[in-house]
C-alpha cells in the first residue's frame, strides 16, 4: 500500500465530511465516558455537517490555512486541517500555527501516518513563516497527547471551564 500525503481539493469534503462524523463519534467515546461533564458541551446541531463542509471549503481555498488529506491508493483514510491563528496584540509574535482537525481511519492508526501528517503541516507553517504549531488536546484523550509529545508538542497552557 502506498500512502500519500496531499493538499485537499474542493471535490474531496464529501470523503472529508465523513470522516469527520466518524472523527465526532470516535471522539466522544473517547472524552465523555472519562468526563460525563463534556455530553453538554459537545453536542452538535443537525445541521454540522454543513457547517463543517464549508468550513472545509473556506480553508481549502485560503492562503492562511491548509487541508491535507492521507491517500491510500485511490482512497481517503485520513485529513488534517491547519490555519494561521492570531496571537494577542502584546505579543511580538503575531501569528502561530494552528492544528484544528486531525483524523486517521480506523485500521490505518498506528503506522506513523498521523506523525506524517503532522510533518506535513509543520513544513506548511515553515513556509509560511511561523514558528510555532499549536493544538488544543482533551485532558481525557491520552492516546492523542502521547502521538503529540512524540512529535515535538508540549504543554503550554492549561484551559479550565466552569459552568455558569
């Protein structure tokens, strides 16, 4: 099997689009069972799905963000979705590099292909100038945090949440 790495084209959010349900569902089964206190916060409209097509579309088309979609001969196993985010105004840096998304298909996982992606997007950022590619990781995903901390990725911050 051949896997390669490459830009997303408008015609592939279909194939994107379901992954990330899938993406969604492995997610929650994941985060949830661990922290009862996320269902809430993670329940999504109907309606997703288009919400996240056109997202899609926005960063395929743009020059500050990237869709990389894993081929496997012919068929789609995996994307990752990076843009330019804004630092606040204080900082010198004034743009880093942003994982959104990042998703392997069941039976491909373990194979280095995530780490591969990963590569990919940090030479995207590279080129675009920035220093630095950061992510947002659930303290309940221990398996997405370990494929992180062995690509480079460490702790910076900490996001606490309370209910109002």
């Amino acid at each position: 099997m051949k896997f390669v790495v490459r830009k997303a084209k408008i015609k592939d959010i279909p194939e994107i689009t379901k992954m990330w349900k899938q993406f969604m569902k492995d997610h929650d089964d994941t985060v949830i069972p661990k922290d009862p206190r996320m269902k809430p916060q993670l329940k999504r409209p109907q309606t997703a799905h288009n919400t996240f097509s056109k997202f899609l579309a926005k960063n395929i088309r743009s020059k500050d963000a990237t869709v990389f979609v894993l081929d496997c001969s012919g068929t789609l196993i995996g994307y990752a979705i990076g843009f330019k985010k804004k630092t606040p105004p204080v900082f010198k840096m004034k743009e880093i590099g942003y994982l959104s998304d990042i998703y392997i298909k069941r039976g491909y996982r373990s194979k280095g292909l995530g780490s591969k992606m990963i590569d990919e997007l940090r030479e995207w950022c590279k080129n675009k100038g920035l220093k630095y590619l950061s992510l947002i990781v659930y303290e309940k995903n221990p398996r997405a945090q370990k494929l992180y901390s062995r690509k480079g990725f460490y702790f910076h911050s900490r996001e606490m949440r309370m209910k109002v």
